[in-house]
C-alpha cells in the first residue's frame, strides 16, 4: 500500500500563493489516481482536485477553478497542487489521497495523508 506525506501548508496573506507537495512511497504513484481534498474548522472535508494516473485528466471544485492547478510527477513520485490568489475562505487543513480504482470527485479513495495546514489572513 502506499504512504502519503503531505508539506508545503503555512501562513499567507489573501492573493498569495502556495504550493502543496504530497510525497508518496511504498507503492508505485502511477499505479493511482490522485486528489487534494480539504477541511475546514467545523465543516466537513470537501474535494478540491483531482487527477488522473496519468496525469492526462484533471478535476476542480468550482470554488478553486482558476487558481488551484493540480500535477503529477510519477517519476519521483509526488503530486502538488499549486495555489495562487488564496482567499481567507480557501483556510483549511489539505489532504491528499490515493484511489486504487477511479479518480474525481466521487471516486473512493483508499489511502490518505495527514494533511497540511493553510492559514490565509484577510
């Protein structure tokens, strides 16, 4: 099975921009589609990206559209999703995870990271 490892979460002011890395090992990354999801205080985990084993597909929740780009290296096993104009409401722990089977929004994802804090202050 594979392990994930989240970084690259921190403080930034509104319009700045980060970039997560999710760092894989145990398993072979290609072998899985790929998201980012996020959860912030009191609310429940929602997806924010996704994409293919590939790379070739890729997925946004309407709310990151235009900002958020997610990516794939398989050769060095890491996904990363770039952020640029983060909002105060974009402020959440990031979780990326694996999918055996599917990828997108409503695929089941078998494996999951710890996840990264993003704090964006208005």
């Amino acid at each position: 099975q594979v392990q994930l490892v989240e970084s690259g979460g921190g403080l930034v002011q509104a319009g700045g921009s980060l970039r997560l890395s999710c760092a894989a090992s145990g398993d072979t990354l290609s072998s899985y589609g790929m998201g980012w999801f996020r959860q912030a205080p009191g609310k429940e985990r929602e997806f924010v990206a996704a994409i293919s084993k590939s790379g070739g597909g890729t997925s946004y929740a309407d709310p990151v559209k235009g900002r958020f780009t997610i990516s794939r290296d398989n050769a060095v096993n890491t996904i990363d999703l770039q952020m640029n104009d983060l909002k105060p409401e974009d402020r959440a722990d990031y979780y990326c995870a694996a999918s055996h089977a599917a990828w997108g929004p409503g695929a089941l994802y078998d494996f999951w990271g710890q996840g990264t804090q993003v704090t964006v202050s208005s």
